[in-house]
C-alpha cells in the first residue's frame, strides 16, 4: 500500500515536473533563440506515462485467472535530437521504467535490480549518439543490427562507434548485455543469469542502393563467478560468428543478397578443454561442448511498381548458434518463393508465397517438413464493391521415431471478405462481412487417427461515415464456432464504438464496448463485457495529454470449478508528451 | 622377517591387482542428444562397481559406443581416462563424467565430423558398452556392461498461426485469436506442457526486447495439445494516434517437462522457448495505417 502511495505521489510529482520542465524548455529555448541566435536545432519528443491495473476476483480466494499488467507502472520517456549545426548532431534516447517486470529472459524475477542490472535491463534504454559527418559515437544502450546471422536481437550497454568515411564502414562494439543475477529459487523466484560481456564489429564497404560488402564479428561470453548461486537451467557460455555480406542491387529493380557464416559455440564453459575439437584461438578455445558449425541466406529477386518476385533460400547447420539471436532455432533449411502483384490500375492487388522448411538438415534429429502457402487477393471492383480472397496452408510432419506414426499436423485457412460502400450526400455507409474457414488436423502418434478441428468465423461491420461532421462510429457482430472431438466453443460478439473531434479538434475522444456470449458444450454460457474510452488533449502547441481507461468483466457459465466466477479488471494509463520542434535559426 | 613382510605385499598386490569387479550399468533410454549435458544429469549414466569377493584395486573404465550392427563408433582412450580407486566400502558409483569423458573420448569418421559440428551424434540407436581394466596393462577386470540408447534431438516447436507478421482483423482478435504450433519432435515419453505466452511490443521496444522486458498479456499453460483460443479481453485501439502505429504483439513457446523445467536446456536461449514471432492488429480496416515498428 505505502509502495503503491509513493508509486503514486511519484508519478503525479513527475507529471507536475514534466508540465514544469516543458515549460521550462520551452521557455529557455526561446530565450537561447533570442539570445544566442545558434544553429540548434531540436526535434523528438519527450513524456512521462503512468499505468495502473487492478483486478478483483469472486469469489474471495478464486486464483483462477491471474493479473496480466504490472499493479502500477510509470515510464518516462526522453529522446529528442540536438541538431548543433549541420554536421554535428546528438540523438539522445533514454526511455526506462521505474519498476521491472521481466518474466522471460534472464532478468525473470527480479524485483530488487541493482543499478547495473536496471541500466542494462532490456526494459530499459539509455542511448546517445553523438555524431560529427560520417563519425558516430555510441554511448549506453544499443541495438545494433549488422546482419541477419550476426547480431541483431540483443541490446549492449557499452561503447563503440561507427564510421562511414566516404562508402567505408568501421563499426565496433562492446559492452554487457546481461548482468550477473543470482538464482533464488523463491518465492518469488529469480531464473538467474550470467553476466555477459559482449564484443562486436564489421567492415565493409557500402553505396545506397548498389552494393554492400562487410565482414562482421560478434562474440559473447559470460563470467562463471558473476552470479552466486548460479542458475539453474542456463550454463556460463561462450560463442563467436564471423560472417560476410553482400548485397548487390543491379537496374531494373533486380537484387542478390547473400550472407554466409560461422559460429563457433560453447555450451558450457565448465566443461573440460579438448583439442578434439578445433579452436579459433585468440577468440574462443574449444571445450567438450563446443561445436563449429554454419549458416548460410541468399535471396534474389525483383522489385518494381507493378510486380516483385523473390526467392529466398535460408540454411542454419545443427550446431549454429549466435549471442546476437538467442531464440535462432538452428538445424533448419526454408525455403521461399514469394511475389507480389499490383494490376489492373492498382485495384487488385495479390501477394503470394509459397514454400518449405526442412529441419534436421544435419540428421541429428528426426526428420521434420514444414509447408508454407500464402494467398491474398483484393480485388477493387468498382467505387462500390471490393473483395479479399486469403488462404493460408501451414502443414507439419515429422518421422514416427520410437512411436508406430509420425506427427502430421495440418493447418488450412480460407477467408473471403466483400465490402461494400454506398456514398450519400452528407454520408458514406461501408458494409464489410467476413466469413473465415480454419481447418486444423493432427494425428495420433501412437493410434495415427486424425483428429479435425474446425472454425467457422463471421463477421458482419458498419461503418457510416459523416462527411459534414467529425462523429466516427461503426457497429458490428462477430460470429465464432469452434469444432473438436469432446469440445465445442461458441462465441458472439456484438461490439460499436464512436470516435470524435471536440473543442476545436484540440480534444480527440474514443469510445468502444463490447459485448461476448461464449458457451462451452452444454454448460451454462459465460459473458464478457469490455469498455474502453481514449482522451486526447492537446494542451499546447507541443504538449498533449493523453488518457486511456479500459474495463473488463468477464463471468464463467458453470463450465469452471468455482461455478459463476467472475473477475474485474482494470486498466489505466495517462501521461504527458512533449514534442520538441524548434525551428532552425538562421 | 623382512623378506616375509615383502612376500605379504606382493602377494596382497597380486590378488587386489587381479581382483574380478563387478558393474553395473545404467543408461537412460532417451539421454539428451547433446552429449556434453550428460555430465550436468547424473540420471543419465551411472555405472555402479564392486569387487568380487576380495579387495579391489585401481582401476579404469574402458567405454565404447556402438551401432546396432555392432559398428564401434567411439572409444575412450585409455592411456588418458581417470584411474578410479575403490572407496572404503567397496562399490563405487560412476556418472557419465567419468565413464565417457568426452575430452578422451575418439570417434570415428562421420560421427566425429558431426560431434564436431553440432555437439551431437546422428539420430539413432546405439550401444553404450563399458569394462572395468587394468589401469596398468589394460588386462580385463570385470565383464563388459552394455545398454541400448536413442539419441534424437529435441526440436522445439515451431509457431505457426498466426504467422510471422500477420496482420489480424481487429474485430475477430478481440473476440478470439487462435495460435497453433507444431509438436516437440520426437514425441516425448510424457506429455509436454506447451507454455504459450504472449507479450504487447510497446513504441520503443523491438519484438525480443518486449519478450524479455515486458510481463505477457497472456500465459497459459496447456498440457500436450498445439493450438490454443485466446479470448484477449483487450480494447485493440491504437495506442498512438499520430503515429498510427499498429497494436504489435509477440508470441512465442515454451516446452516444459513434466517437472516444469525446460525440455532442452543448451539449445537456444536454455529456456526451451521457441523463436518468437510477431503479428499484428489491425483496429481500423478502413485505415491503411503502418505496420513498422
């Protein structure tokens, strides 16, 4: 209670700072304009959120659904770009959040950070950029994308730069990603990490739109003794990839893109050394649980206004595993042929793909097929009639192993949506409906039956659009039906909402409810309700405060042990946003 | 009285020395493919020696994996392979550390090519045989233990529906948003809990940055089933109106055993979780608002 009070004090303390500070900037900005008469230059916003949920539960003691949002929340947000000539520039971005609420990763759990941990928490950014022409310093928080198969996923808090003298690249890095967290084993508990250094760089050479070489480097490793006790489920590892890049982009719209790479990887660095394995010393030396593998993407293609076509080969040996992607499942071989077409004056429209996914390239696991098939096809008839054709095929399989049937699982979608507008003089009615068809079938890998699971979807919306007035509402009805052996969901949805401009469009306001019957079998039916509204208000030329209120109630039918329960939740969230926009001082 | 004494050494050394142990072996039928997580679970391998009816002396472990056709694969080399001494009580109980220590271990051919590669051996059924020797000339001490093994890899599952990118239609997804997934390959000896969780991408995040920032906005356990319908609850209006930046929503998996610990923990990030992907809601179909974060 006395937390969520200073949560609370804090917050408003912070929205009367951030009036003031705005003020204030602005304020001082014009004095510096008047006075100084500098080339600055400043744009990018800033703000301060606040969000709140609760949520009651009946009966008393039912934990039968739990809370999905932090209690209260308060985030503050702070990155606009100092433009001190035209050569010289920092981009400031600093947006962090005053409590954690890490539930994957290696920062789950925790709720007391020390500093290092909260400045290198993922939820937290602290960045500057300060760059001078083609010269780039990097400071704090970075997330630093050099290619697909190198690093990309994972923020560094660090120092590097990067540099572009003329189409030169020199890029380099380093930092910590992950700070070392003890395991706890709870309540609450705490997944535990190591701490983790990180080094990355590249250099190349690159021309907009005509080629790109580089050559990148990234590598991670994590200090054994920084969490005390260690985690549990994750081991101290360690791992490099080298990779090449090159891009080249011909006339016409045609393109080549390639990338081929290396990864050497470590799965525990408390294993035993060995020189059974090859090492890339000085980098990394190989242990017992080192692998060496490779990974490989290509893409060629052509784009124009009318009609792109690509294929798309993507290759990840068993064994190849980068810090910079952490959640890169390996052991895989895609590939796609994608397309799009723009016909007909540009009213249809037809993007397509189509292709596989191989896994078990290296045949250390059971063989495994993965089919992909995208459709969609809109179709502008007239100012009054369109229509959208999808279809979707996902289809799965894998060998039966110790089991007498493989796995087969096959997911189809069809979906097939006219709309329909009719223009008056003060009105514009659009009439959409929607019917989806989602057919899902697996099979049993000790019986092989095939069990199907179907869903039938329909969607009916209204929308009428004033011309004369700046009230927006729309109306529709949903439909869902949802068909599998020992289960039969049905839901109905009726739900309006109205948007609106007031006070000289200096006040947005939004309002949806919605309304759900859902039934399970033969039990009695549950019911959902959820309210929503959004307040926009522009307070200042640069200052707008905005509010978003939600409310949801939903009541079980006697499908659930306690029969009737219901909950109540809640959500808040209300800030400030400052948007910087000085003009440039001549 | 000395030549006696000398006379009991060397007579105590000759029956320790050709002492006749006894072993037994235990493996686990489905071990981990990864070979070098068999030291972190003692539950793997264990290899259980006593003497046979006199003192038994030092001695070492010779290991070998086989084919089903017999096919020698891999040998410890033990020249290198730790001398083991019996303890006090006469049974001394080994875990795979010890009987297949990876760093003297010699495979052969394709098997060291793909060990080299991937940290595993190609998927099948092999053979693990071991025999308690002589640490000095190697002679044979006990007889020699084998038991059958399956190595495949687990592979996690992979997402799919909604699909990487989808845009979904604002006013079905606040009703009901199905998600599918294919099965943990192979199928394991209990069911598997499939951990769904799904997590909102807010305006200054990237997808992997929301998955280890922010807490999901749905986490559902479901017990050896692949598809699962959310109702959300949500109001999906967009959040940024100047921005008109689509409602982004990333959602991943996590496979757990029937303890709840993650189903592989040296692949990927150890937490057994899928690779996340992204989809998003579309409120307004009559807008063509941006999709990029």
């Amino acid at each position: 209670m006395m937390k969520r009070k200073i949560i609370t004090s804090s917050f408003f303390l912070c929205m009367f700072v951030a009036t003031s500070l705005a003020q204030e900037v602005d304020s001082l900005l014009n004095k510096v304009k008047d006075k100084a008469k500098e080339k600055l230059q400043i744009s990018g916003t800033m703000g301060v959120t606040y969000e709140g949920y609760g949520l009651s539960r009946s009966p008393s003691g039912w934990t039968g659904y739990q809370p999905r949002r932090p209690w209260n929340q308060v985030r503050f947000d702070f990155k606009p770009t100092f433009n001190f000539s035209k050569n010289f520039s920092l981009p400031v971005n600093f947006n962090f959040a005053a409590l954690p609420t890490n539930f994957a990763g290696p920062y789950a759990g925790i709720s007391k950070p020390t500093f290092g941990q909260f400045i290198t928490n993922p939820m937290n950014n602290f960045g500057l950029n300060p760059k001078y022409k083609w010269a780039e310093l990097q400071l704090g928080t970075q997330y630093l994308n050099y290619s697909n198969l190198s690093t990309g996923d994972i923020g560094v808090f660090g120092i590097g730069f990067d540099l572009r003298p003329k189409d030169f690249l020199f890029k380099f890095f380093t930092g910590v990603s992950q700070q070392g967290i003890d395991f706890a084993a709870g309540p609450p508990s705490v997944t535990g990490a190591y701490k983790r250094k990180n080094w990355m760089a590249q250099i190349g050479t690159e021309k907009d739109g005509q080629y790109k070489f580089t050559l990148n480097f990234a590598k991670g490793k994590d200090e054994p003794a920084s969490a005390a006790p260690p985690p549990v489920t994750v081991r101290p590892q360690e791992g490099i990839v080298i990779s090449l890049v090159s891009d080249i982009y011909l006339e016409k719209g045609f393109y080549f893109k390639a990338e081929g790479a290396q990864s050497t990887f470590t799965k525990d660095v408390a294993t035993p050394l060995t020189s059974s394995i090859r090492s890339l010393k000085p980098f990394i030396e190989a242990h017992t649980s080192t692998s060496t593998d490779y990974a490989a993407q290509a893409s060629v293609g052509k784009k124009s206004q009318k009609f792109d076509i690509g294929v798309m080969v993507k290759y990840l040996g068993a064994g190849f595993q980068t810090v910079g992607y952490p959640f890169l499942q390996s052991d895989r071989l895609d590939y796609t042929l994608n397309t799009k077409i723009n016909a007909w004056k540009n009213r249809m429209n037809i993007v397509a793909s189509i292709g596989q996914r191989v896994n078990n390239v290296n045949n250390t696991a059971l063989k495994a097929k993965q089919f992909i098939g995208n459709l969609n096809w809109f179709t502008q008839f007239n100012d009054k009639f369109g229509l959208n054709v999808n279809y979707n095929n996902f289809g799965f399989q894998a060998a039966s192993g110790l089991n007498p049937f493989g796995i087969k699982n096959v997911s189809n979608d069809l979906g097939i949506n006219p709309t329909f507008s009719f223009t008056g003089k003060k009105i514009i009615h659009i009439l959409s409906m929607s019917y989806n068809y989602s057919k899902y079938d697996e099979r049993d890998v000790i019986t092989g039956l095939t069990t199907s699971n179907n869903t039938h979807t329909a969607l009916v919306t209204y929308v009428p659009t004033y011309l004369e007035n700046d009230i927006s509402p729309d109306f529709s009805i949903l439909y869902f039906y949802n068909d599998v052996p020992g289960a039969k969901i049905t839901l109905a949805t009726l739900s309006t909402a109205l948007s609106m401009n007031a006070a000289k469009k200096k006040l947005k306001l939004r309002g949806q409810l919605q309304y759900t019957l859902g039934k399970l079998n033969s039990f009695s039916n549950s019911n959902n309700l959820v309210a929503s509204c959004n307040v926009d208000l522009k307070i200042g030329k640069n200052l707008t405060w905005s509010t978003f209120l939600t409310t949801n109630y939903f009541k079980y039918g006697d499908e659930i042990v306690p029969n009737g329960a219901s909950y109540v939740e809640t959500t808040s969230r209300t800030g400030f946003q400052y948007r910087f926009d000085t003009k440039k001082q001549k | 009285m000395m030549k006696i004494l000398f006379a009991a050494i060397a007579m105590f050394i000759s029956v320790t020395g050709t002492a006749q142990l006894v072993s037994t072996l235990v493996v686990n039928a489905q071990p981990p493919a990864q070979l070098s997580e068999w030291g972190e679970r003692r539950e793997v391998l264990t290899l259980i020696v006593r003497g046979a009816g006199a003192i038994a002396g030092p001695f070492k472990v010779k290991t070998e994996i086989k084919t089903l056709d017999g096919t020698v694969i891999a040998t410890s080399d033990l020249a290198r392979t730790p001398v083991f001494t019996p303890n006090t009580t006469g049974t001394t109980i080994l875990v795979a550390n010890d009987v297949m220590p990876l760093e003297f271990m010699t495979f052969t051919g394709k098997y060291q090519k793909s060990l080299q590669r991937t940290g595993k051996l190609p998927a099948d059924n092999y053979t693990l045989c071991t025999q308690p020797v002589n640490p000095v000339d190697y002679r044979i001490q006990g007889e020699q233990q084998c038991k059958n093994f399956y190595l495949a890899t687990t592979q996690l599952p992979i997402l799919m529906k909604p699909y990487n990118e989808e845009v979904l239609d604002g006013k079905k997804a606040q009703t009901a948003i199905i998600f599918r997934w294919s099965p943990v390959v192979p199928t394991q000896t209990s069911p598997v809990t499939y951990r769904l969780q799904v997590f909102e991408v807010l305006a200054y995040q990237n997808p992997v940055q929301a998955v280890r920032s922010n807490q999901p906005v749905l986490d559902k356990e479901i017990l050896a089933a692949t598809q699962f319908i959310w109702q959300p609850q949500l109001s999906f209006a967009p959040r940024e109106s100047e921005s008109e930046k689509l409602p982004t929503f990333v959602w991943t998996i996590q496979s757990l055993d029937k303890t709840g610990l993650p189903i592989t923990q040296t692949d990927g990030s150890g937490e057994a979780r899928s690779e996340p992907i992204i989809f998003f809601v579309n409120p307004d179909k009559t807008k063509k608002p941006k999709k990029e974060n």
